[in-house]
C-alpha cells in the first residue's frame, strides 16, 4: 500500500487520500476475514491405532476428546501417553491451517504472514516420532533417582534405629535404662 502523494493540487491530494483511505479499509477488511477464519479453524488427530482422537482450536485447546472402549485394555499411563502424543499431533497441524488462511487472505503482506505463521511453529512444534508402543513383556525394569546418581541411587538409605539413651550400665537390663514404672 503506497502512501499518498501530498503537495499536489488540492483535487489530487483529495483523490489520493480517498484512494489511499479506501485501501486501509479494503485491508482491514481482509485481516477481519483472516482473523475469523482463524478463529474457525480446527484439527483432528487420531493415535495410531484409533484408541484417541483429540480435536484442537486454533489456539491450540482441546475441544474434543474420544478414548475407545478398547483403551481400557491399557495401562493409565499408556493412556495418557496416547492422548498426549495425539494431541500435539493435532497441534502441530495447525501451523498449516493458519498459512493457508493468511496465503488466502492477507497474503500480499509476507511480512505478516511470515511473523504469524513463524508464532505458530514456535508454538506447536512437530512432534517427536512415535515410538513403540511398550507393552509388558518389552519393559523389563523401572528404576526411579538420577541417571547420574549411578548403583548409588538405587539402594535403600540405611535405617536408623532410635534406641534411648542407657541411664545405668547394667549389662542384663534389656529395657534401655530407666524404669517405666516410675
């Protein structure tokens, strides 16, 4: 969109400026259009084996979310891991809805564009690929502490028993000192 060109005569500085108005009207037309389109866009994704489905908004929230009957079959935490997974599927899908609606609509301003679709791959990056599913007979041990804590990590803290204190020395008391029926 050019600026106007003023110093003219004053007919022509009045045709540019209505010209020059008309455009930022036409524009703000279009990026209304853009931003309701947005607004509307949507994205399904299902896991691999159709156990979740997670519909997402164009700001990335959950707005929909199935788990089939057969994910019963599964560990919780296989579960969550499904829903997880599928949904930032979902989301990193919206990145090329958006482009699509700015290339449509506001697509002579690739400054704009670039700048929103760049927010949107910030924000909902590709996935990770999916990994095998694990089942029981792959997962052979779970250990819990610090990668870097080593063998060390892994055995109990030594119990500490809280014997009191002796208040005499006799070697046949087995009640640790005093009487308890004082």
């Amino acid at each position: 969109m050019s600026q106007p060109a003023f110093g003219g005569d004053g007919f022509q500085t009045e045709q540019e400026l209505r010209r020059w108005s008309a455009d930022v009207a036409a524009r703000a037309e279009r990026y209304q259009a853009m931003q309701a389109e947005v607004a509307r866009v949507a994205v399904t994704e299902s896991s691999r084996d159709d156990l979740v489905v997670v519909t997402v908004d164009a700001t990335g929230a959950v707005t929909d979310l199935v788990i089939s009957d057969r994910a019963g079959e599964l560990p919780g935490a296989e579960i969550s891991a499904l829903v997880l997974t599928t949904m930032r599927k979902a989301q990193s899908r919206i990145t090329g809805e958006v482009a699509e609606v700015m290339e449509r609509t506001v697509g002579d301003d690739p400054q704009t564009v670039a700048a929103v679709v760049g927010s949107y791959r910030e924000r909902f990056p590709e996935p990770e690929p999916d990994a095998e599913r694990p089942t029981a007979s792959t997962v052979d041990e779970m250990r819990l502490g610090r990668v870097d804590d080593g063998e060390e990590a892994l055995r109990p803290p030594p119990t500490r028993t809280n014997r009191p204190s002796r208040d005499d020395d006799d070697p046949d008391d087995d009640w640790g000192g005093s009487s308890i029926l004082r």
